[in-house]
C-alpha cells in the first residue's frame, strides 16, 4: 500500500510539473480491496472475491484537481458505478441515459444539491465454488451466504464499521428487525434485476466486443 502510494504521487507531481498539464483532473479509485488479515477467523479471506466484507468493498476513490477542487470529504456512501456520471457532469459533457449511476458531483463540490443516491446497495461474488450475496446500508450489511464457506453462518449481520470476524461478529440474533428489513430489501432488488447467464468462457468475441477491448488498449 506504501509502496502504491509513494509511486502515485511520483506520477502526479512528474505530471504537474509540466506546465501545459496543469488544468488535468486526477482520478485515483481500485476495483476492490484485499483481506489481508482482517478476518482473521474466516478461512480464504486473505485476498479477494470470496467474502463481502467491507475489507474488499470499500475502496479508495480520489479525485484531485491542482486548482478547480478544494480538499473535501465525501462521508455519504457512493458507488463506483456513480464514478462515469460525476466525471461527466464535472467536465460538462452529457450523461448517457443508460448510465446506471449517478451524479455525485454537489457532494464533491460541497453543493446542496440534492443526489439520489439508493438507500441501499448491493454487492455479488461467486468465486471458487463460495456464492455470496449482501445489501448494504448506512448501519448495517446482511450477507447471504449461498455456498459452503467454512466460518460463515447462511445470513450473517454484521455492523458497517466493525470488524467482521464470520459468526464470531454475526448480529442476526441480536438484531433480527434489522435482518428481516434488509433480506426483504434484498429480496425485491433480485425480483427487479434478475440474474444474467453467465459469459461462456470460449465463446467467440463480437466486432462490439472486439472495438471495446481495443479502445481500452488490451489488444491492438
């Protein structure tokens, strides 16, 4: 993380010291993070993809502009898929009307202006034969566990903040109003967003699939 962070800034004061880029705006974010030793009484837990613990949800995700954005904090739960929106509407450009997320910009700014953020988020992994569903809120996060995963019970309530430690940390019993508005929230979110079939791995790829990985720079 050290070593991650000391390489960042290199880049970006090399970047800023040339003059003509200056006016460049900075978008520093991960697409998860790792367990490391936080959950140190759940097996596989270490990396990613198999637990839906904040250790590999919440993310960094910092933009930093030299001149036009003044150090704030955003303390609101935001969510990657609102990243697109936010940075279209800071450099004025429009927003698809298919885009998912939304606009975070006011909070960025430190504006008023109201954002429809959802009141509660939900999060996915099949990884290595462990399934696992969980709906977030300010307070509380209820994970489904839909495959064996030693150290987990099949719903677990954990606290947002705490230290999840499988059903060592487990508040459904202490909580179960909690529990039971979270697993219907979770309940309508999959009735109004059913799952997809999965990609077969060798499948051939589409002239849309092929433009796009050739936009991202993966193939030439």
């Amino acid at each position: 993380v050290r070593q991650a962070s000391a390489d960042v800034g290199t880049f970006v004061d090399g970047w800023l010291a040339e003059p003509r880029l200056r006016n460049t705006l900075f978008i520093i974010l991960s697409d998860h993070g790792e367990g490391l030793d936080d959950h140190p009484n759940v097996r596989y837990s270490r990396g990613h993809g198999s637990v839906l613990y904040e250790s590999n949800l919440r993310v960094p995700l910092i933009l930093f502009h030299p001149s036009r954005l003044e150090s704030r904090e955003v303390t609101q739960n935001v969510r990657l898929l609102d990243l697109m929106p936010t940075v279209l509407e800071y450099l004025e450009l429009p927003v698809p009307r298919a885009a998912q997320g939304v606009s975070v910009l006011p909070w960025v700014l430190g504006e008023a202006g109201e954002v429809s953020i959802p009141e509660v988020f939900v999060a996915e992994t099949e990884y290595r034969q462990r399934a696992k569903i969980a709906v977030y809120s300010r307070q509380w996060k209820l994970i489904e566990n839909r495959r064996r995963h030693l150290g987990f019970d099949e719903f677990e309530l954990q606290a947002v903040g705490g230290a999840e430690n499988g059903r060592r940390t487990n508040r459904l019993r202490s909580q179960p109003a909690v529990a039971g508005e979270l697993r219907r929230a979770l309940a309508d979110w999959e009735s109004r967003f059913p799952k997809e079939p999965p990609t077969p791995l060798m499948q051939a790829a589409s002239p849309e699939d092929l433009e796009q990985l050739k936009s991202l720079g993966y193939i030439d």
